[in-house]
C-alpha cells in the first residue's frame, strides 16, 4: 500500500497516520495478515521532488550539442558538468572493498561517478568521493547543473535559451516537485 499524507501522530510509542478511503480495503487484508503471522515492511518518509521532463530534456540537448562542438560524448560531457558543480559524498572504503563499491555505487547510472580521493588516516582506508547523479537533484542542484552546462555552451558558441525561458523552466520543474510533495 502506498499514499501521501500531511499528518502524522505519534502517541504512547504508536505512529499513526490517517488513511485514505480508497486505501482502507487494502489496509484491512494487511491487517489480516498481521494477524496470521504475516511480518510487514513499513516505510514512511518525506516525498521527494520528481524533475521535470523539460529541464532534464534541455540538460541533455546541451549536452549532445556541446559533445559535437569539442568532439566528445554526451555522456562525458555530463559526467564532466556533474563533477563540476560538486554534489558528492564523501565515503571512507576499506580499500579492499573499492573496486566493488565502485561498482555498485555507478550501477545507479551515467551520472553516478566515484573519485578516490586518496588514503585516509585510518590505516587500510580510502576516501572515495561518491558523486550522485541528476536524477536525484533538487531544484537548486539541478539549476547550478543547467547554469553549469549554458556556461559552457555559450563559451564555445552554441546557442541557448535566454535567462527568462531559463526561470521559466526551473519554474516549471519547481512546481511540478511542489505537486508531488
């Protein structure tokens, strides 16, 4: 089962949250199953933002434009804007565990990028900067990658929106994550 709320109660060590009349039937069989044994997986936490189609479209026909421009990838050239504007977490790896770390943490996707960034001063341990892709960006992050990517597109030349389509496409993308907060 799975719905949005704006309220939530905690009373005598019991979460409450108030469920919609279109969920209450599937609340009961899971009520049932309880009953029977049945163990449930519950989570609850804060809806995140989606992006919006056409600042995610506009971020990727920059891209491929500035990939022809300097004779490059798409890819590359993403990868590149995503590790300029820094969204990163730094992680301490074991450093035997690197390599497969690495690989899980880039199997999220293109924008998913890991830097070792050298030993830590524990010894057997290295720090790894774990870049997150867009898909997960907020608004802010996302505007800093699109300002990122007409920065360079204007430095070599390439056309691109003026500042008041720009507003109006992180408008757009802004309020489609405050629709699905």
């Amino acid at each position: 089962m799975k719905f949005e709320t704006k309220s939530i109660n905690y009373f005598n060590g019991c979460l409450q949250l108030p469920i919609p009349v279109s969920a209450i039937a599937e609340a009961g069989k899971l009520q049932q199953a309880c009953n029977g044994g049945k163990t449930l997986t519950v989570e609850v936490k804060v809806k995140r933002n989606t992006r919006s189609n056409n600042a995610n479209s506009y971020c990727w026909a920059l891209c491929t434009e500035i990939a022809k421009a300097i004779r490059s990838s798409k890819h590359e050239v993403y990868q590149q804007a995503i590790r300029s504007i820094g969204a990163f977490t730094a992680n301490l790896i074991r450093e035997d565990a690197v390599e497969r770390y690495t690989e899980h943490w880039q199997s999220h996707g293109v924008g998913w990028l890991v830097e070792n960034m050298g030993r830590s001063s524990f010894p057997g341990y290295v720090v790894l900067a774990c870049y997150h892709g867009s898909s997960v960006y907020d608004t802010k992050e996302m505007s800093q990658l699109i300002d990122w990517l007409i920065d360079e597109a204007k430095g070599i030349g390439i056309d691109v929106i003026s500042d008041a389509d720009r507003a109006l496409l992180l408008e757009d993308w802004h309020e489609v994550k405050k629709k699905t907060v």
